[in-house]
C-alpha cells in the first residue's frame, strides 16, 4: 500500500504523470490541468484510454468524429485510435485520463 499526493508526481506539460509501474499498479493516468486552447497533439496509444473530464470543457477528437465534453463525461478511447482533446472553454480544464498499461506508450501523429 502507498499514499502519493499529487504534489510528489511529476508535472510535464500540462498533467501531473502517475506511471503505474513505478507505483505497482497496472495503469498509469495523466491528471490533466490545462489552460484553455491548450491540449495534445493528435496520437494514439496501443491500449484503451478513459478519459474523465471533471471540470471545464473539452472538446474531444477520436478518429472522425469530434464531440464536446463537459464537467461529467466519461470517454473511452479505443486502442490504436488517433485522438486528442482541447480546452474549448474558458476556465480550466481538469480531466483524469486512465490508461490501460502499466508505462505510457504515445505516438504522436501531427
């Protein structure tokens, strides 16, 4: 058992990186704090993602389609699926994006 804050996780770019296999767990998750425009490229990974929005707006990207997402919405990102998101509103965005291994694996793609 351990006890993280999230203050002890590394912060790149816009997300505090929890990798699960440095903290013995199957996943890892990005704990995402973006200003608004600000968002990644577009990229795939090889597993699924989840991506939990929890506060502010964003609007989402996976393979053709293009939705909005707000405060509450949960997104599941299929394995090797181009995707990305912006904050598309105003305040900050905070969103938790679970991925399915235990070591982030990106290929960014523009």
């Amino acid at each position: 058992m351990s006890f993280i804050n999230l203050e002890q996780l590394p912060f790149v770019g816009m997300s505090h990186e929890f990798v699960g296999e440095t903290q013995g767990t199957p996943f890892s998750a990005f704990i995402v704090t973006a200003p608004p425009g600000q968002g990644p490229p577009l990229h795939q990974h090889p597993y699924v993602e989840v991506a939990f929005t929890v506060e502010g707006l964003a609007t989402i990207t996976i393979g053709d389609e293009e939705r909005v997402v707000k405060a509450g919405g949960i997104v599941v990102i299929p394995a090797n699926t181009p995707h990305r998101f912006v904050n598309s509103g105003d305040t900050t965005l905070r969103q938790i994006d679970i991925h399915a291994s235990p070591r982030f694996i990106q290929t960014n793609l523009s």
